[in-house]
C-alpha cells in the first residue's frame, strides 16, 4: 500500500512540475510581439474609418461640458502601446482640437473657447479589430500620454 501512495506522489510532482514549465513558456511568449506588424497594417488599413468614428463618439460625448467639437484634425504619427495588465495593443494619435461654446452651457463668454486644443485619441486593439470609444486625452501628446501612465502603459516600436 506504501508503495502505491509513492507512485502517485512522484506521478503528482510530475504533473505538477509540467504544468508550471509550460505555463512559464506560455508566458515566455509575447503574443503582441508576434502580432504587431499585422496590428499596424489592419490600424492604417482602418484608419479612416476608425477617426471618423472616434469624431462622432467624441463629440457626442458631452464632453468638455458647453462645448461642441467642432473639427478633429489628426496628425500622421501613430504610437503603439501596450497595456502593461491585459496585453492589449493600443494606438495613439495626436489631435487638434476646436470647439465651438453651445448657447445656454455657460461657456459663451469664456474667451478661450475658440483657442485649438492638443490632444491624443486613443485607439484599441480587440482581438484583431481595432475601435475606439472616442477617449480623448486633452494635453497631452501620444508619447507623453505614454510616459504619463507609464504603470498602465509601455511603448511599443
């Protein structure tokens, strides 16, 4: 009977010992590496597609309170990111920005209503098709948008 009990302990550590080393080479493995020349091609495939749906999100959005986007100019640089906790590819774009202020939102006397706004839109990647929820980040360029949250994001060239 002991020796039964050792069989199936070694079989056990055996097992368990095979599960840990494949899941450490899944792990090994970078699929967004693999998939980012692809994520890049589909990206500028969709492109056009992709900035006037972010556009139509955004401006609908509500947001910035009593001001309506008027025009979305995109700049040609794209930046990849990756999400540091799902692995999800991300793009993103650097905007310019112009509202108009909304009669009754309280922002028609704002001088500063009519000055262009930088920005970035950002872009993601889910599954192998790209979308946006028409995200907007005011102030700050791709890269720094990066850089700004560095814990949730790293670049990826």
């Amino acid at each position: 009977m002991f020796t039964w009990q050792i069989i199936l302990a070694v079989t056990g550590a055996v097992l368990l010992l095979g599960v840990a080393l494949a899941y450490a080479a899944l792990r090994q493995r970078r699929p967004w590496r693999v998939n980012l020349e692809r994520a890049r091609k589909l990206f500028h495939l969709r492109r056009e597609w992709l900035e006037a749906r972010f556009f139509t999100l955004a401006a609908t959005s509500g947001k910035p309170r009593g001001l309506e986007w008027v025009d979305c100019d995109f700049e040609n640089p794209v930046s990849f990111a990756r999400d540091r906790h799902t692995g999800r590819l991300r793009a993103l774009v650097g905007v310019t920005v112009r509202f108009r202020a909304i009669d009754g939102g309280g922002m028609e006397d704002n001088p500063n209503v009519g000055n262009l706004r930088a920005a970035s839109a950002i872009f993601l990647l889910d599954g192998e098709e790209w979308s946006t929820d028409g995200r907007v980040l005011f102030n700050l360029n791709p890269l720094q948008a990066i850089e700004h949250f560095r814990q949730e994001l790293e670049v990826v060239e």
